[in-house]
C-alpha cells in the first residue's frame, strides 16, 4: 500500500464532527491501526500488574499526546473524565492495585479533546470480577490504537518503540485467549450517533475491524469462539489445540507472507503480510484474510448478538443478521456485503 493510498483511504474513513470549528479539526470517526486482546482472570493481582505494565508502556511512548481519561476509581455515581497529567497517571498505577478482586476495572486514555471526540491515540480495557467470571463471563479484554500510517512511517515494526514487540508483549504477560490487529474504526466514547458511518465503511472495506468489544465480548466469552481474522489473528493455547496444534495450523499456511510467533500458554499469533490491507470490496477479500479465515474458522463463534444499537430513526446500523453476514465476510463471494433491497 502507497502513502497515496492510505491518505485516500483516511480520508475516505475520517468524519469531522458537524460543530468542530475550522482549523482545529475534531473528529468523531477516525481510521487507526488496533489491537484488541482478550484474556481471563482479570480480576487477579498478577493479571492487574500485567495489565499495569502495558499501561506504562504505552504512557511511556504516546503519553504526550493523550488528552483524558477516566477517573479510575470514581467515588459513586458516573464516572467523570480527567486531564490526562501525572496525577492522573499515578491514580490510574494506584487503582490496579487498589480496586477489589469482587470489582471490576474500566479504564481509558484517549487523545481527542474529550468524550465527544476521537483521535490517533488511545488504550482502553475492562477487566470483569471474579464474580462473574465464576458465571462463565470472562470478557476481560485490552485494545490500543495508533495513527493509521504507523506501519507507513516504520513505528510498527522499529522506531523506539515497535509495536509489534509490544503487541506481542502484552498477549505474553495477559495470556491473551484471542485477539487481532488490523485496520479499524475508532469511536469517541459517546458513539451511538455514529454508528451508522461504521457500516458504511465496513461495506466498502473487507479489511476494516469493527471493533465492539462490549458486543463482542459477549459473542465471545466462555470459549463461545474467536471473533474472526485481520491482519494479526491471535490465538490462546486452547483455540490451538482445537484446530490441532501449532504445526498443523502452521502446515496449512505456506505462503512466505505468513509469519508466526508462539506466546505464553501455547498460543499463537499469525502476521498476514507485512502491512495491514484495506481490502476495498471491489478489489475482493484479500487473499491472505481469506486463508487465514479457512484455518481458524471452526473456533470461530457462532453465537450472534448485534454490533450496533437500535435505529433511532430509520438510519441502518449493524444489527443481528448482518452482524453475521460480516463476521463470515471472508468465507466465500457474495457474502458480504450485504445486498440491498
């Protein structure tokens, strides 16, 4: 992919909010590279201090440019956002340590101006109690994400901070269950009004994550199944025994393209090419997505909820069929998008 292209493609993606004023330029839409990692035990003082490490990482490199996040352990009622500073950093080292294991944690740092908006930067997680994991809920989960010319501009594989050592990292200290990285949308935190844009693009792009983790989350707790394949697919230990081990899902991915790296617990991470693809529908799924998607699709889930919320008014969202439709976008032609009436 040209810079050329990747600069059509943001533009293509990128929505400037109706009240941003001119030239400070606020946006509610944004195209960025992201890793979303799932993992259990959460609610455990070793996975706290894991997860505690990819925060300080991840300060560490784009701190600078966060602008808020969440207070992190609110005294009662909603939440409020903080100026992302020190104070807010420290608060935030405090309640991993601080925040009871019967209580969950919902953390997030994002470099727009505030709730309202998006930007390049952000890194959000939910860790669930241990309450709830005892009930079969153990939707934990991790995601970050960088500007979308990251790999363009060499940061993802060198620089002083290469994010692929990081990405794998993290799935090293969280044991991550599953995950991917790739392409995809971010939202500001309040989201709903632009969901229709998400399955806008999501028809014009193969390539493109949505990423939901609060749906998905529930799709895909329990062992219910992976969510699906971008350009990393991530795989824990027990997703790999189930489609036969490493050297059998190595075996059925011969192209010099794939690369492969084991991770704590017997999982495995499959690199589809050395840059993420936009895959525009025109173009067709692209290739390496596709056979990824052959290999790993039995672990897939197969239980559905809905990506987006209700319409409002008449406007199309994501909805509980092609929520399906999408998740099996890479399983044969004509399945996505879908046809319109």
């Amino acid at each position: 992919m040209t810079p050329e292209e990747l600069s059509d493609y943001a533009y293509d993606c990128d929505y400037v909010a109706p009240d941003s004023p001119e030239p400070d330029y606020r946006y509610v839409v944004k195209l960025v590279l992201r890793a979303t990692l799932s993992f259990r035990d959460g609610h455990t003082p070793a996975i706290r201090q894991a997860l505690r490490a990819c925060f300080d990482d991840y300060f560490a490199a784009f701190g600078k440019g966060l602008q808020w996040g969440w207070d992190p352990q609110p005294t009662g009622g909603k939440p409020t956002p903080w100026y992302f500073d020190e104070r807010l950093i420290e608060v935030t080292r405090e309640a991993f340590a601080d925040v009871k294991e019967d209580d969950g944690m919902v953390l997030g740092f994002m470099s727009g101006l505030n709730p309202d908006y998006i930007g390049d930067y952000g890194i959000k997680c939910l860790t669930v109690p241990d309450w709830e994991q005892a009930m079969g809920d153990d939707g934990s989960y991790l995601s970050f994400w960088v500007a979308c010319d990251t790999v363009q501009n060499g940061q993802w594989d060198g620089g002083k901070f290469p994010l692929h050592d990081f990405l794998l990292t993290c799935c090293n200290r969280l044991n991550a269950t599953h995950g991917y990285a790739g392409f995809a949308l971010a939202l500001p935190h309040e989201f709903a009004r632009w969901e229709p844009y998400e399955l806008k693009l999501a028809q014009r792009y193969y390539g493109l994550e949505i990423d939901k983790t609060v749906a998905t989350a529930l799709m895909t707790e329990g062992w219910k199944g992976i969510k699906g394949v971008n350009w990393y697919t991530v795989l824990g230990g027990h997703y790999v025994e189930k489609l036969g081990g490493n050297q059998a899902i190595r075996s059925h991915l011969t192209d010099p393209a794939f690369r492969f790296y084991d991770f704590a617990g017997g999982g495995l991470v499959i690199r589809a090419g050395d840059g993420p693809e936009m895959g525009p529908v025109a173009h067709g799924a692209p290739p390496l997505y596709v056979a990824v998607n052959q290999v790993v699709r039995d672990v897939r889930t197969t239980v559905i909820r809905s990506m987006g919320l209700g319409s409002n008014a008449g406007e199309l969202r994501f909805n509980r069929h092609l929520t399906d439709l999408w998740l099996r976008r890479f399983d044969a032609p004509g399945i996505w998008p879908p046809h319109q009436p």
